[in-house]
C-alpha cells in the first residue's frame, strides 16, 4: 500500500458525510471498539464482510483512505471481479495475522463504511472531531463471539480452520462484473483509485495480449502460432519503448523446459530491512520453467513493473491462510516481500485495476541483495 504523502491527500475543512461514496484521499476515523461491535451480526460480519480483531488496533485513529474497494478480485476461484459496496482500504492499514494463528500474507483490510466516521484532516486535536452514533444495523457482536469467528473447527491433520477476510470477502460481494462494462473502470476514475495515464497503459496492454494470443491462436493450425505471437510481442514492446516508463510485454513464458529443476537458492542473509535490486525481467524469465514457476512459486505479470528496481526486504513469508480452505500453509523456502511491492491490477485478466493492492511474493533468486554486494 502507498505510504501515506501530501500527494494522496486530499484536504478537507469540514465533515463529509458517509452518505456519498469515500474517493481515494478522503479522511476518516475508525469508530471505537463498543460503536464497531454493535454494527455485527452473531457472526461479526456487516453484509457479509468479516471485522477481524487485528482491526481494533486501529480503533480512534484518522486516517486516509487508500482506495475506494467498489470492486475485488476472486483470488479463490478466480472468477473475475466482485462488485462491493460502501467499502474502502485505508492507506497503511494491513492484517498482521495476530487473531489468525500468525499468518504473514499482510493482507490489506476491508473497510465497511459502517465502521467509519468523516473526519477533517489532518486532525490535529482529537477531541474536535463530531462524534456520530454508530449505525445500528445489526443485533450486536461481544468480544468473546468476534474472537471466535476467527475459527471454523479444527482438523487433527491441517490445524484450525480460520475465518477472515481474505477467505470471506466473496461473501460481501453482490455481482460478478464483466470485464467488458466500462462503468467499473469509470468508477475507478472518478473513486481516484486510478489516473488517466494508468487506465491508458491497462487499455494498450489489453490490446497487445489479444492481439498476441490472437495471432497465436489464428496461425497456430500451420505452425506459425509462436512465430506470430512473437511479432506482436516485439511490436508491444517497440511501442512501449517510445513512451514515459513503458514496459516489455509482461507474459512472456519461462525459459526452463518442462522436466527441469528450477534454481535453488537460499535466502542468505536476507532479511527484514535488507536493501535488494529485483533482476531484469530477462534474468527473472531464465529462472522460470514453462507455467513461470521458480521452487513452486508463480512469478506474474503484476512482478513485472517493478523489475530493475531497488526495495528494502519488509518481511519474509513462511505461513500464510490458503484462501480457499481457511488452513495454514507452511512454506518450505520462506517467500520474500518487498516494501512497496504490491498488484496495481494493470497486468491482470478479468480484474483489472483490482483495488486490494495484494503484497508480491519474490524468490531470492530473482533478487540481487545489495548489501552483500
């Protein structure tokens, strides 16, 4: 998630009532513990969204908003993307996984406006902010009930069973949004989750991978389907080359053959903290096999923007929930994630310009440490 600066903020001299939709920049504050708990259902949920207990930590606080979530991607079944309502991310506002048996995903946190209150900003004396009644919307959730939604049973081979947001979001969801109805991307505009040079570079890059996979599919019955596809990809990265920051086509395949290992390598003396330069794109592809792999891990699209740059470490992943089961996965090679490395959802088919801002997983392997060298 961006770190908070001026240049996302935007600053207001009054309250701005919940009532009209949170944009990017907007400022508000975390309703209290008691106001949050009582906007629960027995479940401790508002239409369907989980409130976690790694979320009371900001309680009281001022914050800005990120990105207005109107809509999320389906890392489950991967569908597509799911509309939401009357949701947001706040800027810095991450899962810690303290409540969900240490998972280290550090999820951006899901944000019902239910639980939120406009406030000035910046705020420099709390006790000028209005203080709202918290919307009754539910019966009411205790402490004792919100801790335990964070499980759903336990198995005696897997462990517990968690419950959060990121194995229940799907549920808050009200629509599956086509890829082709342009009001999302206008949303994503007028929210200020997006800028007009980013909606451009998503609209080029829809338009080189059809144009790739086309050719590829169209002419490869005469066995010229890679040749061609090779030709757009060239054409793309020609044209990206000509403008401010372009980018190579960024789903190129790996280099290794199907069959072969992929490199194993340690993480050395990584760790959090730790200077790093992410390799070129073209070191990174002699590291993959043929389903973009190194060790297992899946290298995407989304990687790509921030190869050839320079990150500090911000943590290293050995446990995170699998999405889909609710039950911890252990890695066997811990994953790295690196500070400002996140999904812009540019790159990404069906979801484009997902707002969740979903941390990368690297290999050491496609890093370069820096203060080794």
């Amino acid at each position: 998630m961006h770190s908070t600066s001026q240049q996302f903020v935007r600053v207001h001299t009054r309250e701005k009532p919940l009532a009209s939709p949170l944009c990017a920049g907007d400022w508000v504050q975390v309703r209290s513990r008691e106001e949050i708990l009582a906007t629960l259902d027995e479940h401790g949920c508002v239409d369907g969204m989980p409130f976690m207990p790694e979320m009371l930590a900001a309680c009281g606080k001022t914050l800005p908003v990120a990105k207005r979530a109107h809509k999320t991607c389906d890392t489950i079944a991967y569908t597509g993307a799911h509309k939401l309502e009357r949701t947001v991310h706040l800027m810095d506002s991450r899962c810690d996984g303290s409540a969900h048996g240490g998972c280290e995903a550090a999820c951006a946190l899901y944000w019902n406006e239910a639980w939120l209150k406009p406030a000035p900003a910046p705020v420099v004396d709390p006790r000028i902010v209005h203080i709202e009644a918290a919307p009754k919307r539910a019966r009411g959730c205790s402490m004792e009930q919100l801790t335990a939604t964070t499980q759903l049973g336990s198995d005696p081979d897997k462990g517990p069973r968690y419950m959060c947001q990121a194995t229940h979001y799907l549920n808050a969801s009200t629509k599956l949004l086509s890829p082709y109805d342009p009001r999302h991307y206008i949303e994503d505009y007028r929210s200020g989750n997006v800028g007009v040079a980013t909606l451009l570079r998503g609209g080029m890059y829809r338009l080189g991978i059809i144009a790739v996979r086309g050719s590829r599919r169209l002419l490869r019955p005469i066995g010229l389907g890679d040749a061609a596809a090779s030709v757009m990809m060239f054409c793309y990265d020609t044209v990206q080359k000509l403008l401010p920051n372009g980018l190579p086509y960024p789903r190129r395949t790996g280099t290794i053959p199907k069959g072969q290992p992929t490199p194993l390598q340690g993480i050395g003396d990584l760790r959090p903290g730790s200077r790093v330069r992410v390799k070129s794109y073209r070191e990174i592809l002699d590291t993959l096999d043929s389903n973009n792999k190194t060790r297992g891990l899946y290298f995407d699209a989304e990687h790509v923007p921030y190869c050839g740059k320079e990150f500090t470490v911000r943590s290293l992943v050995n446990r995170i929930i699998d999405e889909r089961t609710g039950y911890m996965i252990h890695f066997k090679t811990p994953s790295i994630i690196l500070n400002g490395s996140f999904c812009q959802g540019a790159f990404s088919d069906n979801r484009m310009f997902c707002p969740r801002g979903i941390y990368h997983y690297w290999r050491s392997a496609w890093l370069t440490p820096l203060d080794q060298a």
